[in-house]
C-alpha cells in the first residue's frame, strides 16, 4: 500500500457536447464573418481606385495649369504618357498602382489616344491615359461588387 499513489481531486474538463457546441458556434461565426470581410475588402478596393484617380486627375490639371504660365511654357497642354509615367513631373512620387490590376504591374499606363473613357485597352491592365483629354481610368473589367465597373470611375 506504500507504492500506492492517490490523486486529490476530481479530473475536470471539457465534455465533448460542449467541444462540438463550440465548434458548430465557431463554424456560424465564420458563415456571417467572412462575406461581411469579403465586402470591406471590395469596399477598400473601390475607395483606393477612386483615391488614387483623384489624385491622378488633380496632378494632371495642375499640370495644364502650370503650363498656360510663362514659366511652363505659355501654352496649355495636357502631360504625355512620357510625363505621367516620369517620377516627380506631374505626381509628386509615382504613380499609384491600380488595386484591381492583375497583370504584376499596377502602375502601368496605357496609351488611350483616341479612346473615350471606360474603354479597356489591351491586356495590360493598370490605368488608361489619354493625353488629348486628359482623362484617365481603370484600365480593366473587374467589378467592385456593387455593379460599378472600376474603368467607370
């Protein structure tokens, strides 16, 4: 009776009722969690895309400004695809890259001569500039999920 080792108390855990009750809870936890996640992200998107246009349209009318002065040039112009893509000519840094590309260049812009805006050109993806207007857009076909097409803003 010497060897005998006695336990005090009692074992105490969790029954297995209550480790599925957690794990059915957790489960519709996730079902409601993760579409309302999935619309933040959507959201962001849109909000970054439509950032990043209005800076980009602000850069470019300061830029047709700045050249009816003396000092650039005395005659209004609208940047070329040279001048937009040049670091520190139209945009303070560079250019911000477009959320919905998904060619691995964000950044890149397609020359839109001739095109009215909303119209993707290419495979290229990235934003679409058209120097004789000065307009620019999201240059692909995704959708922010609410029906608005990011080459409409």
């Amino acid at each position: 009776m010497a060897n005998r080792i006695r336990l005090s108390g009692s074992v105490t855990g969790f029954t297995l009722i209550e480790v599925i009750t957690v794990i059915v809870m957790m489960g519709v936890i996730s079902v409601i969690a993760v579409p309302v996640f999935l619309d933040y992200t959507r959201d962001a998107k849109e909000a970054t895309c439509r950032g990043s246009l209005g800076s980009m349209r602000t850069a470019i009318a300061n830029f047709r400004i700045y050249t009816m002065t003396s000092a650039g040039g005395g005659a209004a112009r609208f940047p070329s695809v040279l001048e937009l893509t040049t670091s520190n000519t139209v945009l303070a840094g560079t250019l911000p890259p477009n959320p919905y590309d998904e060619d691995g260049t964000p950044n890149n812009v397609v020359d839109a001569t001739g095109q009215t805006k909303g119209v993707v050109i290419g495979t290229d993806k990235g934003w679409a500039y058209n120097p004789t207007s000065g307009e620019v857009w999201a240059n692909s076909n995704s959708s922010s999920g609410k029906g608005n097409l990011e080459n409409r803003f």
